[in-house]
C-alpha cells in the first residue's frame, strides 16, 4: 500500500514548498487515510454484543519459536516435510494454549481482561490476538449479493480448511457480518461419510474480530473439511472492508461503486476468513449485480450468467496462492483503455467514463514499469492480467491487490492540459510502487506485520529505480533523500520512534507501523544497501524471491541471501551483523568527522534532537558503510566499513576537506570539526560543481541539522547558503527551502513578526535571480529541472510576500475567471493560494463554487488546499461544517483540508479547537490510528511550542485513550524539542537576521 502523499506546501519538512508528497515528519502523510476504525466498523456489527478491553497478547517469544521448531524436529521428520516454517510457528501458539488450558491457575488472566462471548456469557475459547493455528486454509469460495440501494450484501464464503492439531473449535476472523449459519462437510476426496455438521455452538470475541464455531464432530489432525458459511452484512462509506464510493457522472448523476481495501486487517470485515498474512490460500469469486455494472477480480472473468430480470452472476478464476489482504473486487459501470506488455500480459487501466483520457500515461507507464520488474526480478509476473483502477473514494495512495491495484484518482489520473509536472511523477511514483509489491509482499509475503518495512520499504526503493528505470531523463534518484531520507530522519530523531522491526499484537499497533520507518526508513535502508553492494543485491534479491515464490518470509531471510550473494565481491564485510543494526536498533546515528593532516577521525552517536539541556547519551553502534569524497578525488568515493564508536582512517595524502556520504546514499547524517565546515563551505561557495548535485543537497541538510543540535553556528549555515543564489538545481534549492522553512515556522508560532520579515528578505535576496529568470515565464523551452524549479521558486516568493509575484498571480487569478484564461498547471495552486489569502471575499466565493462543480479530482484537491488557507474566521468556521456535514469534502480528504487550515496561525489556532470538540464526529469519518488522524494531530501539534499547552494536548489525548500511541507521544515531544529550539538556538538565528537586515552581515 501507499500512503498518500502530495498536498500541503507549508507542512512539508521534507520536500519543498509547492508539492508535496507529504506532509512533516510524522507517519502522517498528507493526504491520506485510511480505512474506517476498527470501532467504527464494529458499530455496524448485526450481533448484539460488547466491544471488550484489550487483553495485551503478547507477541511471539523467539525463544519458544525456536524451541517449537526443535521439538517439532524430535517429534519427527515426516512433520517437518508437511508443515513449512510458518505452521511451525503456529504450533508455538498451540503448545501454549494446551498449557494454558491445562494449568489454568498458572495463566489466570483478570476475568475483565478476558474475551466473552456477549450473547452466551462464556468464555471464548482463544484469548489471544493472534489464531490458535489448528486448521489451516487451502481455498476459498466466495459468493456476494451486494444491494448498493439497501447499502448491505449477502454472502457466503466456502473453506476448505485441513486440521493441523486435533481441534474443538473452528476459530477464524469476522467482522461486521451477522452469521447465519456454519456448516462442515468432510472433503470430499475423505474417506469420512459426507455427512454434512451445523455449527451447534458459535461464539465471538469482539476485541479480536473472532468467531468459533463448535461441530457435533471431532476434529483429528490432518481431517480435510469443507467449511461453509453464510453471512449478510452492511456496505457503508467507511472506505474500509467492502465499501462503497460515490461520483457523479459527466450528467450530474449520482453513481455508486463498490470498491475494497484490505490491508492490513479489513478482508475480515468483508467475509469471515483468516486473516493473517501467513494463511495463503487461492480464492475464487461468484458475484451477483446488476447488468449495467461489471466486475473486476484479482483474476479474468471466467463466465457471466444471466439469472433473470435485471440480474447476473459473474464467475472467476481461481487466483494463486495468496494472502487474504491482497484479494479486491470492484463492482462499478468504470471504461478502460487497454495493452499488452512485450511480455503478453494484459494491462487494463479502469476510471469511470467522463475521465477516460486521463488514463494514458498510467498505462504507457505501467506496461513498460512492469516488463521492468520482469526483468529485474527475473521472474514473470505471475497473473494473466494486470488491472489498475481510480477508486472515487480511496484511504491510502494505492493498494497493491495483486492483478487488480487500486489508487486514490490523484495516484492515477493524468491530464497533460491540466496536470502539473509533479502530478505526473506522483502517478508514475505510485504505479512504480504497487507494481513492485506485484512480486514483493505479493509473491513473497511477510510472514506477520513486523516485517511490513520489508514489504514497504523495498517497494518505496522501487518506485525510485522503478520510475528511474522508465523516465531516465527525469534524474530521480536525486530526489530519493527529500522524499524518503528526511522523511525517515524527521521521524527517526525522537526518542519515541520504533526499530524498524518491530512487534505488533493487535490491529492498533498494525495500523500504526503504517509510518515512515517502515516506508521510508525501510526504503533508506535499502538504498544503502543496494549502493554498497550494486549488481549483486540484486542476485540476492532474484534468490530471495525465487526460494519463498507463493509463501511467506521473515527480513532476515532476504538478508541472508543477500549476504550469501555479496561473499565474493564483499568478503570483508558481515552482511547480516550490519543489517542487524539498521533493522533491530531505533534511531539513526549522526558521524562527526575530524580531519587532521591524513588522518579522518570518526565516531558515531545517535541523532536526538535535544529537548532540554542534559546531555542525550546513546550506547548504540551502527555498521555504517561510509562512503566519502575529497578534493582530490571529489567525484570517486572511498568506502569504508565503520563498526565502532570510533576510527581513524588514513587517507593517502593530505586534504583540504572531505565530503562524508557521497550522493547521500546512506542513512546517516554528519557534521564536521569547524575547520573543516569552513573548509567545506569555501569550497562550495567558491565553485559548488565540485561537489555532484545530491552532495551540495545534503551539505545544505547536514549543516541545518548540525545547527540545529548546537553543532555548528548558523552564522556558518548562512554563510554556506550564499552559493544558493547561483543554484540551479532543483535539490539542492529544496533542501535550503526546507531548512528556511523551519525556522520560518518557529518564528510564525512565536508571533515574532520582524524577524519573519527580515527571514522573507534574506530568502528573497537568494531566489531573486531564479525568480527574474524563471518565474511565470512560458515552459516550452524548459527541462525538467526548469520546470520544476519554475515552480518552487514561485511558490516560495509568493509566500515569502514578494509583491511582483502577489500581484502577478492575482492578476492570473482574475484573467482565468473573468476571461477564462487558462492558468498553466504547475501554476495553479500559486495563483489560487493567492487568490484565497489576498484576493477579495468574492474571489474566495468563486474558488469555492469551482470546488463544489468540478469532477477534477486534481483541481479539487487543489482548490480544497488553496481555500483552507484562508485568514477569514467565517470561512474557516464554513469549511469546518462542510467537513462535518460530508456532503462537498470526502473523508478522504480530511488531511487536505486540516493542512490547509494549519498554514496560518488563525485558522491552525481554531482547527485545532475544532478536532478537540468534534473528535468523535472525526473518528467516525477516520481512523483513530490510520495515517489521516495521525497527520492532523501532527499539524496541529506544530502550532504549540507553550509548554502548558503540550500538557493540555497530552491530557486530551489521555482522554481519549490515544495517549500512548507513539506517534502522539513523538508529536508531543516535538512540540518541546521546538519549544528548547527557540530558548536555545533562534536567539542566534534572529542575531543574523537582524545583522542581515542592516547590512552588516558579519
Ligand atoms: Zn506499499
């Protein structure tokens, strides 16, 4: 899955000012949500029952993993052949529930801890978050009847299911279904009677979405049974489970769709199933619908049978082997444009009908990104087809189901008159990304969530490689720090980030690792790895794959045939022990670099950002594969294994500076003895082509952070700023952006309106150059780089309140709505971010109007992000109702909207008043852990850096039983780490600025 990304200009830590894949620091990406909360969808339950207290599984013991697999080996071979490592797994739960059951004295659980069955009063048979592992699917049959007017569906699901260990009950997932009845049948090759078994006992436990069935039938090991079960069940527009999505058609017509998303833990709420990612199994599907409307499946079509009247069934194929969370069906009236790879598989893009020229660059984008993997991964991609289809309504980015992806319509859609450059590179981003996890999580799955990074980080490498690989000319890689590296660090700084493995014991804690460390601390991660090694990665890589095609593995299997694949080529260095630190450690290390004479000193320590005076101490050593250039040799870099604390390295001659992390392709950050920072800086000042573009991008960055811990002074950050205003890469001129922005910020939250001036003088005095030579001028002459240069640098002075760039967007703003004069794309949210903050209250009105008629979901994304920045009080409080009310602003756009209002202090004062007194209206459109909560809670958190207030925060959220999620308890943090900013470092900063603004720049 993707999170979504691309909306805020202001909120974006980690890219520029005008785009943005996401949003700050956080897990929060800007634009998404995702599926509705766990309790929300519990609400809908038919069953009368009570939603009971967490219980605190706890998650598996390796110890007991091993223990469990040894044993299994004594109790015999024949076992192992026939159980694979994941069953062995299993039987770990099994040998602790049997003792549980047998010494109950000795696991008593406090009874208000314990899952009842609400309607009986017992005791639900399995206490735990994860299955007991005693019966095992191999197929699924599953039958819908969806009634998009009724809003509800009847379905029935058969399992065919095999009993591992001798069982009284069946026990698997639902949600949100009302069970009509359960029925075992002995398979039918058995030698067993076919006699059919009603389930005479079925019991639930609410708080893990469980039901148990208990048959008049003893179930013995390796028993083959056919598990039926019919069940009826609501459809609502939770965007979660099987979910309904509305649009209006070119007519104005009001059309539903019904639509799916799964992951991580909502296949369960669509059909009883077990849903966890180990239990692979195929799955087929009968769905029955209206004849105007169609079906798509993981798999083609296989028939369409008439059964009268309006109505059909349409049959499929049965998929591979897969996991629960993969399976999707869209039943919708959407048209497709079509073609077929070099390779021969069908590759289908669907959006409904008004937007089928939009559809072209997605699918010359997919078919050549897909024969790409093919090639990479030296595996065919294992589907007939490959569907890619525009959901109207969508939580995340994209999901990868496998053979039927599906994307928000701003993943997806591209319309070369009204799409910017940047829209483009999201689409073909996203694409990249899902169509990786084709083979990667799809074809090789982890075998639980605490290994999602593996899924999600490889897939946040790829879509760099991936678009890289297709779009050459577009110079990607050098923006894989912006999106993925300061993402990662601005998350990975606090001290309440998480190991990028990590455990997960209940669908809270699942949603929440949705986050930047998984995504692009994993994608870091990665590249590291990838850089270190080249070529031979990838035969890592191709092995991995092909050993765990169609089943499940844990991180440390990918590691270790990376590791068997680099034996040769890196003989020197323990793959698996470096992996080691990168994955089980949290945090990041910072390297402090000496140089003296020929000799470079390093050490390490782990990058906090302070939140009082003492001193942060960590005992952590990271193998870090340092790379490094000099001036001597300032394009070809030395690599070196650091392993300790501390090393010296002798260099084979005398230096004047040595650049750390050449191309910024390692996950650390570094800072420089002073007189190497002066040394540096004379460098790039006096001719900054020395260093390649991603090395003067990540000197900007290292010397912003480096400052900001009380490493270096910011008169020196300034002073290497000076060689920006002769930039002309679109890297390096974020990265400053970025740095600018935050103090920018702080001074915004401080009230300190002159030193905010005097900041927008100093920014304006380095992009002025850039501005006279690019700024609103005609792009057909343009590169790339121009282009998107043109852009930031644009939005940046409009921002910082250049008056020629005001009145030149204003001026745009009135020729496109008095004359209808088209405004270029790229430079549309400019002129309408104008138009919201300095044009007239009619100006608004009409903004508004346009949101409210137009079916471009780009444009209206746009526009939502433009009007929300509004300083009106009575505008903001409008916009506030609109959301609540969910008529004109989706669910899913409830990121944007907030990002927007958070952009200034009057409406990020008020919003973040609203959320308090209507969270619970919130977390009915929202989920409590998804990405979208997390995002608002971040962005109105930013605005605090009053140190009662962070205490007010934290009690509110207390109060609502979010108080220990870590991605509150890190935003509060982040809210001191600001507060302890701006007592210890802005004086300084604010020194400068005044020197500056007098013209005595020491
Ligand atoms: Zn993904």
């Amino acid at each position: 899955m993707l999170k979504m990304g691309r909306v805020s200009w202001h909120h974006a830590d980690e890219d520029e000012t005008v785009d943005l894949l996401q949003s700050t620091s956080d897990d929060d990406n800007v634009t998404s949500q995702r599926r509705v909360s766990n309790d929300n969808v519990r609400s809908l339950n038919l069953s009368p029952r009570v939603i009971q207290p967490s219980s605190g599984n706890k998650a598996l013991d390796e110890t007991k993993y091993k223990y469990s697999l040894i044993s299994v080996l004594v109790i015999g071979i024949i076992l192992i052949m026939m159980v694979n490592i994941g069953l062995g797994y299993r039987k770990c739960h099994n040998n602790e529930e049997q003792q549980q059951q047998a010494h109950p004295s000795k696991h008593i659980t406090p009874a208000q801890d314990l899952c009842m069955d609400e309607t009986t009063g017992l005791k639900f048979p399995w206490q735990k978050y994860r299955l007991p592992d005693r019966v095992e699917p191999s197929s699924y049959h599953i039958h819908l009847h969806p009634n998009f007017t009724h809003e509800d569906y009847t379905g029935q699901v058969e399992i065919n299911i095999t009993i591992i260990d001798t069982a009284e009950y069946v026990i698997l997932h639902t949600r949100g279904q009302k069970i009509l009845r359960a029925t075992l049948t002995p398979a039918e090759n058995s030698p067993e009677k076919q006699e059919s078994y009603t389930a005479t006992k079925t019991l639930f436990c609410i708080k893990n979405d469980m039901v148990a069935f208990h048959f008049n039938k003893k179930l013995k090991a390796w028993d083959k049974y056919s598990l039926l079960i019919d069940f009826s069940g609501n459809l609502t527009f939770s965007l979660g489970g099987f979910y309904l999505s509305k649009y209006k058609n070119q007519q104005g017509k009001e059309t539903v769709i019904g639509a799916t998303q799964f992951e991580p833990t909502d296949a369960r709420a669509a059909f009883p199933c077990f849903d966890e990612p180990a239990y692979k199994a195929n799955f087929s599907l009968s769905m029955v619908r209206e004849k105007e409307v169609h079906t798509l499946f993981n798999t083609p079509l296989q028939s369409t049978t008439p059964l009268g009247g309006d109505i059909e069934r349409d049959d499929f194929q049965p998929t591979v082997r897969m996991s629960t969370y993969l399976v999707a069906f869209i039943v919708s009236d959407f048209v497709k444009i079509s073609n077929r790879t070099s390779t021969g598989v069908e590759v289908s893009v669907y959006a409904s009908k008004d937007k089928l020229d939009q559809l072209n660059y997605a699918l010359h984008f997919a078919c050549k990104v897909l024969t790409y993997f093919e090639k990479l991964f030296k595996i065919p991609f294992p589907l007939p087809k490959m569907d890619l289809v525009a959901v109207p309504d969508f939580a995340a980015g994209a999901m990868e189901n496998w053979g039927l992806v599906t994307y928000r319509e701003t993943a997806l859609l591209y319309d070369p008159m009204t799409s910017s450059v940047k829209d483009k590179q999201w689409v073909a981003t996203v694409i990249a990304h899902e169509l990786s996890h084709q083979w990667f999580g799809n074809l090789v799955t982890m075998e639980w969530w605490n290994d999602l990074w593996l899924n999600e980080g490889f897939a946040s490498y790829m879509e760099f490689a991936g678009v890289n690989a297709v779009e050459p000319q577009w110079s990607i890689m050098s923006e894989f720090p912006l999106r993925h590296a300061m993402r990662a660090f601005s998350t990975d700084s606090s001290n309440f980030t998480h190991p990028i493995t990590v455990n997960v014991t209940n669908s809270k804690e699942i949603n929440e690792i949705f986050d930047n460390i998984s995504y692009s601390k994993g994608a870091c991660i990665i590249y590291m790895l990838a850089d270190l090694l080249g070529k031979v990665f990838f035969q890592g890589v191709n092995t991995y794959l092909n050993t765990y095609k169609f089943d499940n593995a844990e991180n440390s299997y990918l590691i270790q045939k990376v590791s068997i694949a680099a034996r040769k080529s890196h003989p020197d260095i323990d793959i698996q022990a470096m992996m080691k630190t990168w994955t089980t450690l949290p945090g990041f290390p910072l390297v402090d670099v000496n140089l003296n004479g020929n000799k470079l000193s390093v050490s390490q320590s782990r990058f906090l950002y302070p939140t009082s005076d003492a001193q942060v101490s960590s005992s952590s050593v990271w193998h870090i594969p340092l790379s490094y250039v000099t001036d001597n040799n300032p394009m070809h870099p030395t690599k070196v294994l650091l392993d300790a604390e501390h090393a010296v390295f002798t260099l084979p001659q005398s230096v004047q500076w040595v650049k750390l992390n050449h191309n910024q392709t390692g996950y650390y950050q570094v800072n420089y003895d002073a007189a190497m920072w002066s040394q540096l800086i004379n460098a790039l000042n006096a001719n900054p082509n020395a260093f390649s573009v991603s090395d003067r991008s990540g000197l900007i960055s290292d010397a912003f952070e480096a400052a900001r811990v009380g490493k270096l002074n910011y008169n020196e950050v300034f002073r290497l700023l000076g060689f920006i205003s002769q930039e002309k890469m679109y890297a390096p001129i974020v990265t400053a952006v970025s740095g600018l922005r935050y103090i920018g910020h702080i001074l915004k939250v401080q009230l300190d309106e002159e030193a905010r001036n005097q900041l927008s003088s100093f920014t304006k005095t380095l992009f002025e150059n850039l501005y006279e030579e690019l700024s609103w001028k005609n792009r057909s002459s343009f590169n790339r780089n121009q282009m998107k240069l043109q852009t930031t640098i644009t939005s940046v002075m409009c921002s910082v309140k250049h008056k020629p760039c005001i009145d030149e967007a204003l001026l745009r703003f009135k020729q496109w709505k008095e004359e209808e004069k088209p405004i270029p794309p790229d430079d549309v949210p400019i002129v309408f971010e104008a138009a919201s903050l300095h044009g007239t209250l009619e100006d608004w009105q009409h903004l508004w109007e346009t949101f409210i008629n137009s079916t471009d979901p780009n444009l209206k994304q746009k526009i939502l992000l433009s009007v929300a920045q509004t300083t009106r009080l009575d505008k903001i409080l409008f916009l506030q109702s609109e959301f609540l009310k969910g008529e004109t602003i989706r669910s899913q756009d409830v990121q944007t909207l907030v990002s927007g209002l958070t952009t200034n202090l009057v409406g990020g004062t008020i919003t973040w008043r609203f959320v308090k007194q209507h969270w619970d209206q919130i977390v009915e459109k929202i989920s409590i852990s998804g990405f979208a909560m997390r995002s608002i809670i971040k962005l109105c958190l930013d605005l605090i850096t009053d140190h009662g207030e962070v205490e007010a925060a934290r009690s509110f959220f207390i109060s609502k039983g979010i108080g220990e999620m870590k991605s509150v308890l890190r935003n509060l943090e982040n809210s001191e780490v600001n507060a302890y900013w701006a007592e210890t470092r802005l004086p300084e900063v604010k020194l400068w600025l005044k020197d500056q603004s007098r013209g005595t720049k020491p």
